[in-house]
C-alpha cells in the first residue's frame, strides 16, 4: 500500500527509526510495533529489535536488504544526481539513542516548513554527506602505488569544497548536520537546512563549532 510505502521509504532514509514514530501501537504493548510494521517484517522487508533509549524501552525499525532492494527496484526513472538514498542495516549501534531521534526532529521540521508551503524534497544524513567529503579529499590518492594516504587537498579546496555543497566551514574545518533537509519554498527557490540533534553528551569544541554553524538544534 502507499502507507507501506512511505514507511519503508522513511526508515530507509534516517536508517533506523524507533517504531514508535512509525504508527499507532497497542495501549497493552506500548513498546510493540504497529500492526503496519509487523507485517513488513513478516514479508522480510524490514527487521526489528528491541533496545532501550534511556530508561525507555523502544523497538528500533530498519530496513533488510530486501526491503532496501524493493525501494530501488521502484525508483521511477531518471538519473541518480537528487535521489534519495535508502540504507540497510543498523551501522552504529552504540549511537542508535542518538539516531533514533532524527526521524521526530525532521517530522518536527516538516510540520514548521509545511506551515509555510515549502516541502522537503530529500534528506541527507551525516554520514552520506562524510562519505562525500572523503572521496573528495582522497581524490589525489585514487590508483596511485606511492600514496602515503593523506588528504591531498588545500584548505582553500575545503573551503571551496564546503561552500559548493552549501555546508559551514571554520578554519578548514568543515561542519556536518545530524541529517541535512534539501528544500522547495513555495515560490520555487531552493534551499537547504541542517538539523542537529542536541543530547546531554553534546559537549566540547565540537559541540561549539556546531552551535555556530546555524544548525537547527532539536532536543
């Protein structure tokens, strides 16, 4: 169904999401997932597991490689430049307290810009966007014997680099959002925002530089 759709279209996006945020649950069983979602596991297209978020048990929801090949397999055509990207899999476990809350910040976010008539198009997580910035600065180093695997670009190519793909840069150093939002005003323009999720271990230099970068913070 669409609603089958768009839940693992969401999943997909943030990775993992706490089934919670995924649709109503029994009032008996508040930690079990919506009926919604135990059948898209059933039909091996997503997988659950137990985890407890503070002092708050929760099942965590993300996508299996079938359900990520599903996604795929129904793209509607086009080139791959502004696509989504779906993930499989839970890639960090130790930070799944802190994953779990992108998805309520960016339903957060949607409500706010929806309120105005804009529309997120697509969202982009930290780590895709990380994942950018390596291959850049590896680029020099690709097929040669005699790298010693260093990065081999300059602070101003950072720079340049950060202000090409609309990122906050601060003495070389570039910043990354939690989850970045590629937006549609009403009036067609094109914008994006970065949402950066604050928890009770968001401490030190880093945590400064991201309060800086114009970030919007959501606890």
């Amino acid at each position: 169904t669409g609603d089958d759709v768009r839940t693992l279209a969401a999943v997909g996006a943030f990775r993992v999401v706490s089934a919670g945020n995924l649709g109503a649950r029994s009032t008996s069983w508040p930690t079990r997932p919506s009926r919604a979602v135990e059948r898209l596991r059933y039909d091996g297209l997503v997988q659950t597991m137990p985890h407890v978020i503070g002092k708050e048990r929760t099942t965590v929801v993300t996508l299996t490689e079938r359900g990520q090949e599903l996604l795929e397999r129904h793209r509607r055509p086009g080139g791959d430049d502004g696509r989504q990207v779906f993930h499989a899999g839970v890639s960090k476990p130790r930070e799944l307290a802190h994953d779990t809350r992108l998805y309520p910040a960016y339903q957060k976010a949607v409500e706010r810009l929806e309120a105005r008539g804009a529309k997120v198009q697509r969202v982009v997580l930290e780590e895709d966007l990380k994942s950018r910035y390596q291959r850049f600065l590896q680029d020099g180093n690709r097929g040669r014997h005699d790298s010693s695997g260093r990065p081999t670009r300059s602070r101003e190519d950072v720079e340049g680099w950060a202000r090409e793909h609309r990122l906050p840069c601060e003495n070389g150093h570039v910043q990354f959002p939690d989850v970045r939002l590629e937006i549609e005003e009403r009036d067609g323009r094109r914008k994006v925002e970065g949402l950066e999720v604050v928890t009770p271990h968001y401490r030190g230099a880093n945590a400064a530089a991201k309060a800086r970068s114009g970030f919007s913070r959501s606890g």
